[in-house]
C-alpha cells in the first residue's frame, strides 16, 4: 500500500500527541505484526522528539517491540472507535489481527513497523530506548520518533485542523470502559 499522507516536521510531532488521544501500537518482528490499543502515551521531549508509552509487558506487543526495537504510534479517528476496542480486547498471539479484522497497514520506510491510514489522522514510527531498569521495573517504554506523518485533511502546515468536515478523523479519548470523548474544539 502507498502512503497518502504528508510528511510531518520531527519539530511538530509533539502536536500529534500531547492532547492525549487513545493511540494504536504497532509492532513487527520477522513475518509477525500486530496492533494494539493504548490509552497511555505522551511526548516528553522536543528534540529530538521523545515520547513514552505504557505498554503492559505481558502484551504480545511488548515482546515484539523487545525483539525489534521499534514500533508505530497510529492515532485513530472517531470512525473505527469500536475497532479500536476490538484490537485492545485480544492478543496478537491468538492469530494475526491485521488479517482477522481485515485492516490494511503498509510498512514503514525504514521496513521496521506496519502504519496504518485507513480510519487514522496520523502517525508516529518510533524506536525503542533500551532502559534495561525501567523495562524491568516498569510498563513504560521510552522511544525517539524518527518519522512522523498526518492526513492533510486534518493536520496540515504543522497544525491540527478540526472541523465539522472531518469528524471521522476526530481523535478519540478512553474514559474506560469502552467509552470515548470525541476531541473537538472548544470554538
Ligand atoms: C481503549 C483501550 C486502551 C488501552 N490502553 C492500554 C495502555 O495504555 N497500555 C496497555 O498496556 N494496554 C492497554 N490496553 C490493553 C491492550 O490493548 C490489550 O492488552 C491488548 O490485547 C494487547 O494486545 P497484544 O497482546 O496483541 O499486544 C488498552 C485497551 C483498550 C481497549
């Protein structure tokens, strides 16, 4: 698959996750990918762009990403929220969840991660920041974005447009169980 979105400036992708929007993890190691929900990520810095994730150690997305050393950071719209619940509800270990929901994903250029468009604003490919004490101690990951890219219809020139016309790309925020807040501006 071919990408559709616009590259983002590494300068602006804290943007795409500092509002805090339920997120979808992305991982591969070899011929196995898989995708999960998160609720928990943040930026922590600016440059080079950092950010943190808690990702449980007993998903198969945390063994995954230990084995490879990346994954992605997809932002899904409002348009597949029930997906969404659906992908953070069982584990990649009981069968490929690209193939059983049949979810497209194109690989990323450096080939290291899946990403997917189809339903998301944007996304986030990240490499892992080895922290032999926090991983052990901890569920949360470390991680350098090394490339960023958003749909122009609703981040465009560094900035989130959202507008009426793209509500099915409206980020969508965990209140727990499976409810969301959909993310619209206060004006
Ligand atoms: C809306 C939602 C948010 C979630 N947020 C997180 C999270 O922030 N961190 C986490 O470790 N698991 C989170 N989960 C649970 C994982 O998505 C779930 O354990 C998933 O089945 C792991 O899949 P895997 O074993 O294929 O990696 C969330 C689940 C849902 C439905």
């Amino acid at each position: 698959m071919k990408s559709l979105f616009q590259p983002v400036a590494l300068a602006h992708a804290s943007r795409l996750l500092n509002f805090g929007p339920t997120v979808l993890i992305t991982s591969r190691h070899g011929d196995i990918h898989n995708v999960m929900a998160a609720a928990w990520s943040m930026p922590v810095e600016f440059t080079p762009p950092r950010v943190a994730v808690v990702i449980d150690k007993n998903t198969y997305t945390k063994q995954l990403i230990a084995q490879s050393g990346y994954f992605g950071i997809c932002i899904p719209g409002a348009v597949i929220a029930d997906l969404v619940m659906e992908l953070g509800s069982c584990s990649g270990r009981d069968g490929d969840k690209f193939s059983r929901f049949q979810l497209p994903f194109y690989a990323s250029a450096t080939g290291a991660v899946p990403l997917i468009e189809q339903g998301c604003s944007a996304w986030l490919e990240c490499r892992l920041i080895p922290e032999p004490h926090t991983e052990q101690q901890y569920d949360t990951c470390f991680a350098e974005v090394i490339a960023a890219a958003a749909d122009p219809r609703i981040f465009a020139n560094g900035r989130w447009q959202v507008t009426d016309e793209n509500r099915d790309l409206h980020s969508i925020h965990h209140l727990g169980a499976g409810h969301f807040l959909r993310g619209t501006p206060l004006v």
